[in-house]
C-alpha cells in the first residue's frame, strides 16, 4: 500500500467516512435538523466529485494494472462512470427532500445509506478483480435493500424490500458461484488475466457452466428477461426516490459492470454467449415494451421500460466492438438523466390525495404545469429515442454497433420496439395535453425544478450538439478498449 | 491427498440443495437459510480451486464473503422482522400486496 493506492481509493474512502459520519450525526443531536442532511449530503457529493476529477488528472502517469495490486483500475470508464453515479445521487437527494420531510424517518440515515450505496458502486465500477467488483457490488445491493424498506410503516415499502432482498439475495448467491467456477478455471480472479487465460482455453464445461451463472446474477441486477420478476413490484413499492435511485443510478452500475467484466474478461470466450445474450436482449425488449403498454401505474410502466431499457444497453455489450463499449456509456448518461428528469416531474405530481402514481393523475397537466408537461414530452421522447433528444445519440450507437457486429435482426427488433415503447409513453402525453384535468395544485418545489431543469438540459442540449459526449465517450473507453483489441477510432 | 473434484461435487450437491430449498419453502427464514447454503457451498468451491492452485486468492475470497454474508443475514433478518410487524407471519407466499 503505497501513497499511489490511497490516490486511486481516496474518492471512495472520502464518501465511506463522509457516509459514516452523516450516520453519526443524529447521535449528537443533529436528529432534527433536516435541512442540513440534506446540504451535508450535497457538499459531500460535491467533494468526491471534485476528487474523482482531481485524482483522474494525478493518476494518468501511473500503470492502472498496477494498482492495488492490479484489483482496481481509475481509468477514463471508470471516471466517466462515478461522476454519472455521483450526479444522479445528488439529484437523488434533491428528489427526496420534500418527499421525506412529510414522513417521520430519520433523514441522516437515509442518506448515509445513499452515501454507501454510491461507495459500493464506484468501487465496483473501478474494480478490476472479481473480489473487488463482487464487495462493490454486495455494498450497493444491501444498501438498496434497506432503501427500498426504509418507509418501514408502509406495507407495500416492506413487501418491496422482502422481494428485493430474498431475489438480490439468490442472485448474489448464484454470481458468486459463477465467479468460483471461472476461478477454478482460470486460477484468477483479476479481468486481464482471466481474459488471458480464456485466450488459451477453447472450450470448457464448467467454464460455461461459470459465464452463465455469472451473466445470470449481473442480468438480474440490470433487470432483463428472465431475471426481471422483482422489478415491478420492487418499483412499486419503494419510495419513490428509491425507485428513481434504482431505475438509474443502480441500473447504470449493472451496465457498467456488465460491460467491464464482458470486455476486458471474456472477450475471448470462443463459445457461443453471445448469442444466449442477443436472446435475453431480444426477450427484455419484447416482453419490457409490451407489459408496460397494459399498466395504469406509472411506476409499473416504468419498470417495464426500464426492462426493455437493459435489452437495449445488452446490444452494446454482445457487439464487443469499439461503437457498443461508447454506445453504453452514451446511452447510460443519456438514459439515467431523462428518467431522473421522468421522476421528478412524477414527485411534481404526488403530493396530492390521489398520488401521482397513476397515469390518470397527468390528466391536463399541460394547463397546470405547462413548462414541467413539456419537459416531461421531452423526457419521454428521449426514452423512445426520437431525434431532437439525446436518446436518439444513445441508442444511434448501439443499434449501429449491433449491425456492425453482425446482429442485424437484433437492431430491427430494437428499432420496431422502440416504436412499440412511444406508444405508451404517448399515453402520458396523451393524458397531459389531451385530457382535462383534475382542479389540483401541482407541488412544484425548488429542488424539483432545480433537477427537471438540469435534466431537461441536458436531455436536449446533448441532442441537438451531442460531439462533446461523443469525444468524451471515445476518450473514456480507450484504456479498455485497447485491452479488449477494439480501437476506438475516430468521427464514426 | 483427497481429489479436488470431490469437493466441487459436495459443493455443486449443497448449492442444489439450496436452490431447491428457494424455491420451494415458503417460510422467510428457511428461504434465507437455503441461500446461506448457496453462498457456503460457493465458500467450499473456492477453498478447494485455492487448496489445489496453492494459491491465497481464494481464501481470501472466503473471508470477504463470510463478512458479507454475515451483513447480508442483518439486513435480511431485519426486513423480515419488518414484514412480520405487518402481517404477523413471515411466509413470503402471503406477501401478495403486489401482483408477483
């Protein structure tokens, strides 16, 4: 451990004390002081956020395989990866202030478990030992359990978090028995040397056996067909700014992941994976799209959009060209700011006798609200992917990497259910400009504004002139890049 | 020295168990206790890769996931202990607030 290591760590060991010490402060008598969790919160996010920056300049010198002994990396993947992570938290916290000071929990403690939910997920995303990615990603998965309970008074916030914890609980289970048996056969657990040892391995029973148990437990926590039961009700349940926290922040982490582990450690693997995942991709995009047509609950409907949501990001991780790895980090960034910008308009709407949890509830919500009713169009054209919206950027990548990679029938069926998944996101369109509405006030507060604004930005700035994201993109994915023999070239 | 095949078998065997065990109780603390069997099975696995590659990697590998497994147990038992302030039974068949 030399002075290098505690370099490459300090982001995460700053939000792990911020974190603990948020924990700590209720038992100074700090308990009711509301506000100031919530700007104790920010300025922490503030912080690492600069740190990430900070460090990612101080370690460009250093060989990343070197790090910690090779188990953690902070190239451009990761540094892209933790600033999405640690804006959306901060948008996160932003969501939940109003929305928590009308229960009766303990603010401190949840952001403290926001706080090491955020330390679990940029630990795994720079993880480049299974050990690493797996305590990572447990840190993150525990965090969400408690999260998605927190409103322990309420039914259906216990129910949510039971289903969570039980499912996350096998899943976890059955990665990590996916994790032993690559182990067995490569007699590592560090990516590059997996994927050296997989060059030289042609075909192996339990190796199989092992990727597939381990696509298994990362397709459950990205949420795709089959591994897809818990999401709904998970969604449902939790508290809403859970449910954002989930559908973007945690979603874009099993991208991450995904990805890291699918490029730099097996993309030699001759057998035949990538075609069980174009199935699971073609099988979330189908079945997410078309179940989320028949619910009347908007956070149902987004469940089942963000299913189909992991079919399209599994494209840019079966192509295993240089346009898939940058299409999954576009599409992370573009996909985790239009549905925080979704959630917020959601929260707008919810502090009324009748929810805003259903899609009735936007009925005239272009009278009431009629900048927030279009930035939600906005928003929900982003999701679909249609051109002025920086979705349209996101999933370009993706389906040209799925052609380039030779799974043309793949981005067919993505494009026909990205036209099937407008039809219910017009429904809410429908409902806001189309329907009269409700005499109600909508409950639009500052910190709502603040994230549906930047949101809204960024969903459409992005959009019209999306070459500063695309550079980033190309310049992030390189150091993979070249480990997994995809160069990243430029323009196209 | 016992083949390291053995124990992989013994391992595969307990994890099917606890598969099984998931799948089919309906109690929330035998449900959990078939996933601690899944995760000791994995635990068994590694130690035997680790024991045949004379390798360190896999030991502490156990050891991270004894530690985890061990906060897994308390959060789990406390969203159960959470379900049962509402319902009065912790058998997950009952939990039906949600369509599954």
């Amino acid at each position: 451990m030399t002075w290098n290591d505690v370099v490459f760590l300090l982001p995460e060991i700053i939000i792990s004390i911020g974190a603990s010490l948020l924990l700590l402060a209720p038992v100074v008598g700090w308990r009711q002081r509301e506000t100031s969790a919530k700007w104790s919160m920010l300025i922490l996010l503030g912080i690492t956020a600069l740190t990430v920056i900070g460090c990612s300049y101080w370690v460009q010198e250093i060989p990343q395989s070197r790090s910690l002994a090779g188990m953690f990396a902070l190239d451009g993947f990761a540094i892209f990866f933790k600033l999405i992570f640690i804006t959306a938290i901060a948008m996160i916290t932003l969501l939940s202030d109003d929305f928590l000071r009308e229960s009766r929990y303990s603010v401190w403690e949840y952001y403290s478990l926001l706080g090491f939910a955020l330390c679990g997920m940029m630990f795994m995303v720079s993880g480049m030992s299974l050990i690493s990615i797996y305590i990572g990603l447990e840190l993150m998965s525990l965090s969400s359990y408690i999260l998605a309970g927190f409103f322990k008074n309420e039914e259906k916030s216990t129910e949510a978090a039971m289903k969570y914890f039980v499912l996350g609980a096998v899943s976890s289970g059955i990665l990590l028995y996916g994790i032993s048996l690559i182990y067995g056969v490569c007699g590592s657990l560090n990516l590059l040397d997996i994927g050296r040892a997989l060059s030289t391995i042609i075909t192996n029973d339990a190796l199989m056996f092992g990727v597939m148990l381990l696509g298994a437990g990362l397709c459950f926590k990205m949420a795709a067909v089959p591994f897809h039961v818990w999401t709904p009700d998970v969604y449902e349940g939790a508290p809403t700014p859970i449910t954002a926290f989930l559908s973007t922040a945690s979603k874009a982490a099993a991208f991450s992941i995904f990805a890291r582990i699918f490029y730099l450690a097996l993309h030699d693997f001759q057998l035949d994976w990538s075609n069980v995942l174009a199935t699971i991709s073609a099988l979330s995009m189908v079945l997410g799209n078309l179940a989320a047509i028949t619910q009347d609950n908007v956070k149902r409907m987004l469940a089942y959009s963000s299913i189909a949501h992991a079919g399209y990001a599994l494209l840019g991780i079966i192509s295993l060209n240089s346009l898939g790895l940058r299409g999954v980090l576009i599409y992370s960034l573009v996909y985790v700011f239009a549905n925080l910008g979704i959630w917020a308009t959601v929260l707008m709407l919810r502090r009324h006798e009748y929810g805003g949890e259903r899609v009735d509830d936007f009925e005239g919500l272009s009278r009431r609200a009629p900048f927030w009713a279009f930035a939600m169009v906005i928003f929900l054209l982003s999701l679909g992917g249609i051109p002025p919206t920086a979705g349209f950027i996101g999933k370009y990548f993706l389906f040209a990497a799925a052609i380039q990679a030779g799974f043309g029938w793949l981005a067919i069926l993505a494009v026909l259910m990205s036209a099937v998944s407008m039809f219910y996101y017009l429904r809410l369109v429908v409902a806001m400009y189309l329907r009269e509405g409700r005499e109600a006030d909508v409950a639009i507060t500052r910190p709502l504004q603040i994230v549906a604004a930047t949101c809204l930005i960024i969903t459409l700035l992005l959009g019209i002139y999306p070459t500063p994201l695309i550079n980033q993109a190309t310049e992030s994915s390189r150091w993979i890049g070249a480990r997994a023999a995809i160069i990243p070239h430029a323009g196209r | 020295m016992i083949p390291t095949h053995w124990f992989l078998i013994l391992s595969a065997i307990l994890f099917a168990i606890g598969v099984c065990g998931v799948l089919t109780r309906k109690n929330g603390i035998t449900i959990f206790m078939s996933i601690e069997l899944m995760v000791n099975a994995v635990n068994l696995t590694f130690l035997a890769y680790a024991r045949q590659f004379h390798q360190i990697h896999g030991l502490i590998f156990v050891f991270f996931v004894m530690a985890i497994a061990a906060a897994e147990a308390a959060v789990g038992l406390a969203i159960f202990i959470s379900l049962f302030h509402h319902r009065a039974t912790i058998d997950v068949d009952e939990a039906n607030l949600m369509r599954w």
